[in-house]
C-alpha cells in the first residue's frame, strides 16, 4: 500500500512568507521573472480604490465572495511586462518549489537566471489572496485557500483555474458563475491601462494582485494601500542600480 508524506499548500506558503520578508522584494521578484522570460519593459501601477473598500463585511454567499475578490473598489497592484508565458512557465509556477517544466529545468536549477521562479513568486501572497495573470490567450488565477474561485460543475473547490479567455463564452466545461467571474475580472484587466482586450489575445503579461482586505486562512496579516505605495516608492528609487543585474530590461515605469 502506498504511504507518502505529504505538505499542506498553505503551510508551504506560509512558510515562503516567513522566509522573505514583506518589502520591495516582492516588485523584485516579479522585475527578475519578467526578465527571465525576455521581457524588455516592465509597468507598476497602483490602483486606489475606493477608501469605503476596506470596510466590506465578510459573507459566506460564494457569489458575493468572487464579486469582492474582482471588485473595482478594492485596491489593486498591476505589474504588467512585455514578454509571455510559455506553456513550460504555466507548468512551472504551478509548482510552489520550482518544479522542472516542458521548457527545461526551472530557475531552481539555472545557475544562469536571476530569481526564484515557483518559490520567490509566492511571496506575492504577501500582497494578496488570489494572485490573477493574462498572458496570451490565458487567463490564469491561484487561490491556493480554495475559498474565493467558483466551484466546478461538480461542486468542487480549486487551487487554481485557466481559462481560453477570448472564448469562454461559447466553452461547455465553464459554468455560468465561472464564465460571470472571468467576465468581471477581465474588465479589471481592460481598466489597467495597457491596451488589454478581451477579445484577442494579449502579447504581454499583467499580473493583478487585489490587497488582501482581512485576515485569512492564508496569511493574517494585511498590506495597507499606503504600505503598498511605499514599497513601490522603494523599489522606484532604486530599481536604476538593481537593472545592472538584468539582462533584458531596458525600461521600468512607476504608476500611481
């Protein structure tokens, strides 16, 4: 009979959030995978929300939940880059230790490339509950808690979910609150400012992390909008002496 060990997902990542501190790291860790993957220009942009977002109750309706976690309201980093995800990066930042992909090995063991693919990315959970990315066709978003995605057709709770975004309308296997959460978060993305469309596919890649408003099963601590500010004023300030380690970032914006 088969009797393996086994890792909670959430203790794993809490245990990546001990490890790297909550500071402009996290903007770096993004800047070092962007460049990784060929990326020649790299956007941050803070969205504010609305100051009465924070205030939002907490509700057990599933529906009410999606709707917080895409809401407008909430503020929000975007971290956009010119470059794509590879179907070897989809494979590879499914696994929180960098698990080898269809392209080759990972970071982990690319003596060659600058960061930490599949275990510095998560400190992004720092920031967030629900790390949300397009990149090509895709629409890919984690929430490793399992407490914020719909549910599949049969009522199941999922890490993570990819989505053939300009086509989820006519697709079969996508259920009605599932196709209703892609169409409300895609909206955020076409509000991010970078020329993103629904309705083809995006060459780039923007990732949006919505500010973890309450405590949670993930991580109890929350990210305050000016905290978030601060750090992206840090990373500002001296991202001019952190390009000398890249190889393929030539221009780095600061939105606020």
């Amino acid at each position: 009979m088969e009797f393996e060990q086994t890792q909670s997902i959430i203790a794993r990542i809490q245990g990546i959030l001990r490890e790297y501190p909550c500071g402009d790291t996290i903007i770096y860790e993004l800047l070092q995978n962007a460049d990784d993957a060929g990326a020649t220009a790299v956007q941050i942009m803070l969205y504010e929300g609305r100051p009465d977002a924070a205030a939002a109750k907490p509700t057990a309706d599933p529906v009410e939940r999606i709707a917080a976690v895409t809401s407008n309201d909430a503020p929000a980093m975007f971290f956009t880059n010119n470059a794509v995800f590879t179907d070897g990066d989809l494979v590879n930042i499914r696994s929180i230790g960098g698990a080898d992909g269809v392209d080759g090995p990972s970071k982990r063991h690319d003596a060659t490339k600058v960061g930490r693919f599949g275990v510095g990315f998560n400190s992004t959970y720092h920031i967030t509950d629900v790390v949300a990315f397009v990149s090509r066709q895709h629409l890919v978003v984690l929430d490793p808690a399992r407490e914020n995605l719909p549910t599949t057709a049969d009522g199941r709770a999922v890490g993570g979910l990819k989505w053939e975004y300009p086509s989820i309308a006519t697709d079969p296997s996508a259920t009605p609150q599932q196709k209703a959460f892609v169409a409300e978060l895609l909206s955020r993305f076409e509000e991010s400012g970078v020329g993103f469309r629904r309705d083809k596919p995006f060459n780039g890649t923007i990732f949006r992390l919505g500010l973890r408003q309450r405590a949670s099963k993930l991580w109890r601590e929350c990210l305050s909008l000016q905290r978030l500010r601060e750090l992206t004023i840090d990373f500002a300030q001296s991202a001019r002496s952190s390009m000398v380690l890249l190889k393929n970032v030539t221009t780095i914006k600061a939105l606020q």
